[in-house]
C-alpha cells in the first residue's frame, strides 16, 4: 500500500507575511487576481488589508464577496461567472473556510467545465485539469484550507453539506500570517480552534493515519492545547500565531488520511440549520471521542500526553481514556462553546435524519470504530 502526503508548493508564516503577496503574483507572471472574500471581511476592513498590498504594488484585481458561512451551489456558480467576467489570471482567497472552499470550487470549474452544475464534484472527483492557481490567505486558525485538497459546499435545496476532495484544488501558496487573525471575535477564535483540535484529533485516530500523519498531528494537538485558551480569553498574541500554526499542521495531516464522525454529524448540522461547522464540531467532538475510545487503544494516552494532562502516563488505559475525553471537554468549555445541541437550536425531531445523512458522509467511514446510522443517532441523542 502506498500512503501520498499532498501539500503547497509554498507557504509562508508569521505577522506581516501577506507582504510577500505582490512578489510572488509577479514571479508567476499574474497581473490581475479576483479577491475572493466574504462582505463582513470588508466591511471590518480585514481584506482592505490585502487590498492595500494589492494597490500598493499597483496589481489589478476584482473582488467577489457573495459568499455565505457554509458556501452553496448557487455561490460557486456565481463566483464562476464572476472569474470569467473578471478577465483575471488567479484567485487570491481572504478569510476562513467559507472564502478558500469556494475559492477552490471556483478554482477547479473554471478549468473542468463539466463540473459546472457543482454537486458532481461531490466526492472524489476524476477531474482532469489542475484548478486556476489560486492563493489563500487564511483570516482564521481553524480549518486549514489552506493546506487541504477538501472543500466543504452546502446543498440548501436538499438541506446537506458535501465534501469534494481532489488534489487538483489545493492551493499554489498559502501565506499564513497571524496578523490577518486579529480581529476575528472571541466565540470564532473558540469555534475555529476547537474545529483545528478536532482536524488533528480525528487525523490522528482515524483508520487512514500513519506515521507521518500522526507526527504532524500529535504536534499541531500540542500547540493547539498550549495556546487556544490564551488566544481566546487573553488576546495574546503569540498564542495567535502558534494557533495559526497549529491548525496548519493539523490540515497537512487530515488533508491526506482523511476524518471521521465528528465531521461526518458536524456536516448535516450545517446543512439543515446553518451551524458554523466549527461549532458544531466542537460540540461533538468529547461525545464521539468517548464512543471512539475502545477501538483506539494508545491512542488516546498519546492525545492526553500531548495535552499535557497530569499522571497521563500512571493511570491505567482508561483512566488515561476517560481523562483524555474530560482534557478535550474542558478546554472546549473554557473557550465558551456550548455543550448541547439544543442550545444551537437543533430540534429533536431532526435528529433520525441527521443521522441518516451523517452515515452517507464521506468523513464517517473514516472514523476509527465501525458506527452505523443508530450509533450516530444515539450520539446525536446524547448530545442534545
């Protein structure tokens, strides 16, 4: 069997990175770029910071903002439309997951025509042509966009999310530069940095992982463990950047061997209520994590190890499981996410067709004990 790592031809790190922007446009021989963002990244003048390099070097470029938290069908096909009209010869994504996903869709339909109508990428698609070289700079330290050959698009007329995983989308260079991080407000520092923890928790379990994956995600739990509380709760800026880091290295891991449960339940509560999926990831990850713990073994103490949890290495297995799932749940609480789905609105009544989309997810095979769609609604149920 053979394991492939795909990642960035190139990346950049650290505050006042996006300042390398202009050359690396210009060495690739680009002279007009569609900013891909969201409005409230212009209207908080987060992706005015990206303009201002853009003018500075004197780089046209046009903007597309029409994109919603959990991007649809109809945003990437207008984005598509947006990018043939622009005359532009790359995509430059600002913001979190929702601004790079649909930078990606756009990326790969504007070079595989067929794949126009959207929900025939679902999946792995065959796609023949590399996607327009796209760029992302990340405004958030969570999904790891930047890194991943996944996105993430929501089909509202069916109320579902779909993955599309393909390594013809996966961005030219990324530039991840913690200032771009500033401004996002507390509730989404916790959403997206618990949804980084569980990328690297569900990376490092999942039945696809190996020896390089759990080397990067072992790591990106570490830092994430050390740091999201400061970020969230202090404003700290070094805890900001070795976020930012952190949530990289999980997206090098998961990108390649893949997720489980948590995403795979996390999607549907996307697609019928419109949590953002950090959210909803975070909410889940404790309760799926217990119901993981047998089929994981090690596993969990090396989690607990790397979260630092006192006496990890004298208690028994599951001790060391058990104070694992407790180390996760905590700092989940701390940070301020909710620990039950009824306080995001989600009605109970939904919950046997939640579980029935989240079995026909692409991340819930991955998942590292065998589930079937009662697990997942007995999951569902425990988290209400």
């Amino acid at each position: 069997m053979a394991n492939r790592i795909v990642l960035n031809e190139m990346s950049y790190f650290g505050a006042g990175a996006i300042s390398v922007l202009p050359g690396e446009l210009r060495s690739r021989g680009f002279k007009k770029v569609l900013l891909v963002t969201d409005k409230d990244l212009i209207k908080f003048k987060v992706a005015t910071k990206v303009e201002d390099v853009l003018k500075e070097a004197g780089i046209k470029y046009e903007i597309f903002d029409d994109i919603k938290q959990n991007p649809t069908v109809d945003n990437v096909k207008a984005g598509v439309k947006a990018f043939r009209n622009s005359a532009a010869e790359c995509i430059v994504a600002v913001g979190g997951g929702s601004s790079i996903d649909t930078g990606k869709a756009i990326s790969i339909i504007s070079n595989n025509r067929e794949y126009a109508d959207v929900l025939s990428l679902e999946g792995v698609a065959p796609t023949e042509k590399r996607g327009v070289p796209l760029i992302a700079i990340p405004t958030t330290a969570g999904t790891a966009a930047e890194v991943t050959i996944n996105y993430v698009i929501t089909d509202v007329e069916n109320r579902r999310k779909f993955v599309c995983v393909d390594p013809h989308d996966i961005p030219i260079l990324a530039i991840v530069d913690s200032e771009m991080m500033e401004s996002m407000p507390k509730g989404l520092k916790a959403a997206t940095g618990m949804d980084a923890l569980t990328h690297a928790i569900e990376g490092y379990l999942t039945k696809g992982a190996w020896e390089l994956s759990d080397m990067v995600e072992l790591k990106s739990i570490e830092l994430i463990a050390a740091n999201l509380r400061a970020s969230v709760l202090e404003n700290d800026g070094k805890a900001a950047e070795q976020m930012a880091l952190g949530q990289y290295i999980a997206g090098m891991g998961y990108s390649n061997v893949g997720l489980g449960a948590v995403h795979g339940m996390g999607h549907p509560l996307g697609g019928f209520y419109d949590i953002p999926h950090g959210v909803a990831n975070a909410l889940l990850l404790p309760y799926v994590m217990a119901f993981n713990a047998p089929a994981c073994g090690e596993k969990f103490r090396d989690i607990g190890r790397a979260m630092r949890v006192p006496g990890i290495d004298d208690m028994s297995l599951e001790e060391a499981q058990k104070a694992t799932v407790a180390a996760v749940r905590q700092l989940s609480i701390d940070v301020g996410v909710p620990e039950k789905l009824h306080e995001l609105g989600v009605k109970k009544e939904d919950l046997s067709a939640l579980a029935a989309a989240a079995i026909r997810d692409v991340c819930t095979p991955g998942n590292p004990r065998d589930v079937t769609e009662e697990d997942l609604l007995a999951l569902y149920k425990e988290a209400f």
